[in-house]
C-alpha cells in the first residue's frame, strides 16, 4: 500500500461568470474566464490526475477502479465526491440541483447535495439560499411570472462563511465570491433563472423550468450553521457538517500537531500559507493551491507550518 501524499493536477473550466482571481493560488489558469478548478474529481466532465510518486499520471477514477485499497475498499462504482474552487465574478445562475432517485431516473446521473465554504469575497457581496414561496403552485406561479425580485432570498456572507445546500435548495453564488465546494460527484444542474444572460454566441442561455419545479422542496428550509470547534495541540480545528454524503472540516494550524491514523481517506485543500507533512523520515511539503489525498491507513504523521486546510473525508 502507498504511504505517500497523492498530490492532484487541477482541471480547469471557463465560465461566462468567470475571471482571473484563481491565479491568487498560484495557478496558471487557462483563460480570463476561468470559473471553476475541478480539485478532485472522478466524473465523466473532468478528471484529476496524480502529479507523482508510484500513480503518477493516473486518473482519480483510475485510482478509484484499479486500486480500491487507497479507499479503505468502500464499494461504489464512482468515486463519490467533487471538490471545487470557483471565481464568481459575475453572478452565476440560480438553479437548484435533484436528488439521487430524481437524477439517476432522469438523467443516469447522481444527485447533488454540496456546501460551501467563503475563502474570500468582495464587500456586499451575497448568495442566494432558498424562496419565499410557501406552495408548490406559488412557487410555480412566481417562476413562470419572473417575480424573481419576492421569490428569491438573499443573505450577505463574509469570508470564513460555511453553507450547506442540500438536493432540491434554489440557491446561487453572488458576484465578487471565491469559493471552496465540495458535492457528490454530478454535474446535473438545473437553471431556474440566469438573468437574461447571453453566452458567447448570443443566444440566451438554456433554463430548466420544469425539471426545476419538479425538484425544488417548498417550503424553502433555512441555512443549518451547526459548527463545533475544537483544540488540538497548534490546531483548531472546525467542523461544519457530518452527513451520509461527505464531511467537512477546516484545520487552522500555526506550528505542530500530530494526527492519529485514519481508517478512512481524507481529501485535503490548502487555502492559505505553506505546510509540511512528515511521517517517520518522509516529508512532503505543500502550499496556497495544492490538493492533496491522504490514502486510508496512512498512519499517524505530523503537520508544520502556517497554514489553513479544507479536509473532507466520507
């Protein structure tokens, strides 16, 4: 079994909405467009690829088919998780995503339940999380009218802001927002609104009225913040959600902790400073930008260093 760090290449996508702020994690991004960097991902839209080291050059669904150890053996036949950083520059669409029964008979495709973490955003900046509407028929009524301005809440974030969206949430990323998602592995999406916006051709772009009355939970629930925080050692160590799809946690560091072994992978995002993993006489250093998979059965190791981290593990 591997005892090292796998280190993923990125996957770049543009985006109308997109810019050139993903170059603050030191990437050389492919266009002024750039919305998305696809950081772990399995799925038929974009895979990641191992930088180094025995796997070098293999895909993550690769590592998901061909060596199932990494992954503590857990059965499935996709890697579960996509984990993305995205520059919204401009608003990005309201849409709303299925759930796994809606998306697998409809579009052979997993649900999406995600969250979301605020790296960074301009001041104002605002995301859109659930409606207004308190029936399934109003809700429908105000979609078809574009009463977008009632329909559709607005909370203000700041950066350090979690949220969890879960299948069937109308929610949308504000203009002026960096932020870090983590999701099941899909790429169905469902437009519910995108301003009048045009794409490079000029056409308007497509919406998904119907799927997405179909999918939509009325009445909206509220944003859960149920974060718990903890010491160890140098470390804090913030948990925003433990659910059946995935866990997150953020790990702030300055100096030294020591880590226990897991019996589970941990995918980890650096989001801030620079890093050093060591274990017995191995050390593997890492920085603002880097992605990174501890295989399960690592071992116990040490951290260093300065650094903020996004771990997410199922």
């Amino acid at each position: 079994m591997s005892k090292q760090p796998l280190f993923f290449e990125p996957i770049f996508k543009d985006r109308i909405w997109g810019g050139q702020r993903l170059t603050s994690f030191g990437y050389d991004i492919p266009s002024s467009r750039t919305g998305e960097c696809w950081a772990f991902a399995a799925h038929r839209n974009g895979e990641s690829i191992v930088k180094s080291g025995e796997f070098k050059g293999l895909t993550l669904g690769q590592l998901w088919k061909d060596h199932p150890h990494l992954f503590g053996n857990l059965k499935g036949d996709r890697f579960p998780l996509l984990t993305k950083i995205l520059d919204a520059t401009q608003n990005l669409s309201v849409q709303v995503h299925p759930d796994d029964n809606y998306a697998l008979d409809n579009e052979g495709d997993l649900g999406k339940n995600e969250c979301w973490y605020i790296i960074d955003c301009d001041e104002g900046a605002e995301i859109i999380y659930g409606h207004t509407a308190q029936t399934k028929e109003e809700f429908q009524r105000m979609v078809v009218e574009g009463k977008w301005d009632t329909l559709l809440r607005k909370i203000p974030v700041r950066p350090g802001d979690f949220f969890f969206v879960p299948s069937g949430t109308i929610h949308a990323i504000g203009a002026g927002i960096i932020i870090l998602e983590t999701q099941q592995n899909s790429d169905t999406t469902y437009r519910v609104y995108d301003y009048d916006r045009r794409d490079h051709n000029g056409n308007l772009r497509e919406l998904h009225p119907s799927q997405s009355i179909a999918v939509t939970k009325v009445p909206s629930e509220e944003p859960k913040k149920t974060h718990f925080h903890k010491r160890d050692g140098d470390m804090i160590i913030t948990t925003f959600v433990e659910c059946d799809y995935f866990n997150m946690h953020k790990w702030e560091l300055q100096g030294t902790v020591n880590i226990t072994e897991k019996d589970f992978f941990l995918l980890v995002s650096v989001i801030s400073g620079a890093g050093l993993i060591k274990q017995n006489d191995e050390s593997y250093r890492f920085k603002k930008g880097d992605h990174f998979m501890l295989p399960s059965g690592y071992g116990d190791f040490e951290i260093y260093g300065k650094v903020e981290l996004i771990v997410t593990h199922l």
